[in-house]
C-alpha cells in the first residue's frame, strides 16, 4: 500500500539497481503480478509491497459490488488546467456524514486521447495536495518522488464503512454533471495498488452510466498506468 510517510530505503535484498529497473518494467506496461513474480522475495523487502496485506480478499467480492447512485447535493467551480493552460478542470465539492469532500475532474492527455482524470479526496487532503503542488510546480516540472508524495497525500484512506457510501454519492454526482457540463468524453483512472479504491472507481463509473465504452489500459507519457472509459451521454 501506498503511505503517507513512505520513502524508498535500499537494503541487502533491494538495491538501487533493483528498484531502477522495478520503476522501468513497470513504465513499460508490466502489471503488478508480474512484477511480483519477476523480482520474488525480494520485493517484499522494497516497502512497495506487503505481503501480509488483508485488502486482497476483499477483491472478489469489491469487483462484483454494484453501486446504485444516490442523490447527492453538490457545488462544482472551474480553474485553469495546471498542466494546460488553454483547458479547465472541474472541482466538485459535497458532504457524507458531516465529511467535506472533492472530486476534481483533471484534463489530462494519456495516448493523445483527451481525459478527464478522477480524483477523490477530503477537503483536509486537498487543501495541502494543493500547497505542496504550489511549491513545487513554479519549476515547470515534478520529479517521479515529488509525483509519489502528491498522491499519498489524497489517497489517505477513509475506512471502508465510510468509503462505500461515499462512493454512492459520487456516482450520482458523474453522471449529473456528465449529463449536464461534460457530455462525450472520457473519464481515466489512475492505477493506484488500493485495489478495493480502484475496483470501486471502476464499479462507479460502469454502474453510473448506461452508454459506456471499457477502452482499456493506457499509458501517459511517463509510463503511469491509467483506464479509460468512453462516456457517451
């Protein structure tokens, strides 16, 4: 999983060299079982991996759950792409159980398809994704670490009896204001090793939508793993 606190340590079992070539496989489109077999052991001394971890029985059950969209009162505002300054992206903000949350819907090219890239978060961990992103991003680029802490800051996990009816709300929420600001368009995913949050996003948009094309695992220009759904409206 990943963590909050996490930084790469190098050890007898996992050397610089190991986790070069981990970072490279991966880019270039190996999944995580590969991987897995591939480096044995002795990736399980990388702190990439645990293999105590108890999400992975959830998975069977999490990829048949369906998620049935419950209304959901929303407010969403638009700001200038950071990444392209002639795009906007849409930052939707609603409420569980006295939590703030956001969904930001990021315009993000992966393939030379245009995307918009989903993201969930509390408005806690947005507030300081978007200061560590305004400290860094005035160098015109984000190194792979600085990359790796953006995204532990919004994947802090909310427990899962939270999670699930979160989940409900967003999937009311997509389909509105796909519906009524979006219309066609593609919605990514990024690969992220949660996979109860990645199986849930997925079960998200395939339950939200009844017009929907699964185009399938993409890389962006960096080698991050992303799936790409076609919405049609």
């Amino acid at each position: 999983m990943k963590n909050s606190d996490f930084k790469m340590v190098y050890n007898e079992r996992w050397t610089r060299e190991k986790f070069i070539e981990y970072k490279r496989l991966k880019r270039s489109g190996w999944s995580e079982k590969m991987l897995i077999e591939h480096f044995g052991e002795d990736i399980y001394h990388s702190g990439i991996y645990n293999r105590k971890s108890t999400i992975m029985p959830w998975l069977e059950f999490i990829t048949e759950i369906t998620i049935i969209p419950v209304y959901t009162d929303y407010t969403f505002s638009k700001k200038i792409s950071d990444i392209y300054k002639d795009k906007i992206d849409y930052i939707i903000r609603f409420q569980n159980k006295g939590i703030d949350y956001i969904i930001s819907l990021f315009y993000y090219i992966i393939d030379n398809l245009e995307t918009y890239n989903v993201l969930l978060t509390t408005e806690e961990q947005w507030i300081e994704y978007e200061k560590k992103l305004n400290s860094i991003k005035y160098k015109g680029y984000i190194t792979d670490d600085e990359r790796n802490e953006l995204v532990n800051i919004v994947e802090k996990e909310t427990g899962l009896n939270h999670l699930y009816p979160v989940m409900k709300g967003i999937s009311y929420i997509l389909l509105d204001i796909f519906e009524k600001e979006l219309g066609n368009s593609i919605l990514s995913l990024g690969e992220t090793k949660n996979m109860v949050k990645i199986n849930l996003y997925r079960n998200i948009i395939k339950n939200s939508f009844s017009n929907i094309e699964e185009i399938g695992e993409k890389l962006d220009d960096v080698g991050n793993k992303y799936y790409l759904y076609k919405i049609k409206i």
